[in-house]
C-alpha cells in the first residue's frame, strides 16, 4: 500500500500493525486511521456565484432589493420594493440592507447539516409557494422557483420532486412535508 499524502504534505507512515493487517486472512482491505480531507465543494461555490452574479446587476457583491426585484420581474414574478427588501433583511446578517455573498450562501445552503431555524424554513417554502400564503406547492410553483433561482427543471421533474414528498396523494406539498423534508 503506497504511503497517502494527507494534511499539509504529512505522510503516514506504516506501521507493523497495518502490515499485520494487511496480511490477514480476513480478505478485508485495512483502513488507515487518517483519512484525507473530502475535496472542496468548488462547484457548488462556483455555481452559486453564478446564481449570485445573475442578481448582482451592478457587480458590487451585494444584492439590492432593487435587483432582486428586478430579476424577479424580468422573469414574470413581480414583487414591489417593499416585498423584495422584506426577503432581503429577513437573510441579511450584517443589517446593510444588501445580501452579501455570504448571507446568499446561507439562504441557498443546509447549514452544514443543522436543521435550519422556523422563521428560515418558512421563507424558503414562501418561495417555493404556489400563491403567497396558499400554504402548497405545486409541481408549476416548484418549476417557476427553480427557474429563477437559475435551476431550471422540466414539468415532468418537477412533478418527480413533488411526488418523492407527497406524503397525502394530491400532487402537492403542505408545509409541514416541506418541513420534515428540511429537517432531514
């Protein structure tokens, strides 16, 4: 087994009990006590900045509620001013008015794993609604969101996501599916 090279050019040596190991007749290959780091989720990051630098008109890394505004509207979802800046401060951590990359990041993200706050979890369904305070989504509302958060999905995909989550039958999420799907 060639020696791996983990953190920082660091090479774990081997051992006379890997060697041990390794000559077993258990058939099991050993597994070595330092695992490397998973790679960066560099795609991931590139393509949110590409969602990112869709909304940021102006490229000056921040989000305004204007040009959230208007990139709702030159989609066909309108929203006045006052709706976009009330999404906007809901997410904005450093209280500038403006979403930064980071508090972007944290909109899009899981939060490495914890299950996000209530009043998080509610304004991500609030974008996935079928009306504003309908209480479902639907396979179009799944679609027109994805759509303008730079995922665009077909009809028939989206009827698939729905269907993996509803948990009633009606081709449809309530809230609270949408929830436990948020929590998982």
């Amino acid at each position: 087994m060639e020696p791996v090279d983990c953190f920082c050019g660091f090479t774990p040596k081997k051992t006379n009990r890997q060697k041990s190991k390794s000559s077993s007749s258990s058939g099991s290959t050993p597994r070595s006590p330092i695992q490397p780091p998973p790679p960066p989720p560099r795609k991931r990051d590139d393509e949110l900045m590409d969602v990112f630098s869709r909304f940021d008109v102006n490229n000056d890394g921040k989000i305004s509620a204007e040009e959230l505004r208007s990139y709702f509207g030159s989609i066909g979802d309108h929203m006045s001013l006052e709706e976009a800046q009330v999404i906007i401060d809901h997410f904005d951590r450093d209280n500038d008015g403006l979403l930064c990359m980071k508090d972007f990041k944290r909109l899009m993200e899981d939060d490495s794993g914890k299950v996000e706050r209530e009043e998080d979890v509610k304004a991500a369904f609030g974008v996935f609604e079928v009306e504003r305070g309908s209480g479902r989504i639907t396979a179009k509302s799944l679609q027109r969101a994805l759509r303008q958060l730079g995922d665009p999905k077909s009809y028939e995909d989206c009827v698939a996501m729905i269907g993996v989550l509803d948990s009633k039958g009606k081709g449809e999420l309530g809230y609270l599916e949408f929830h436990q799907m948020m929590a998982a």
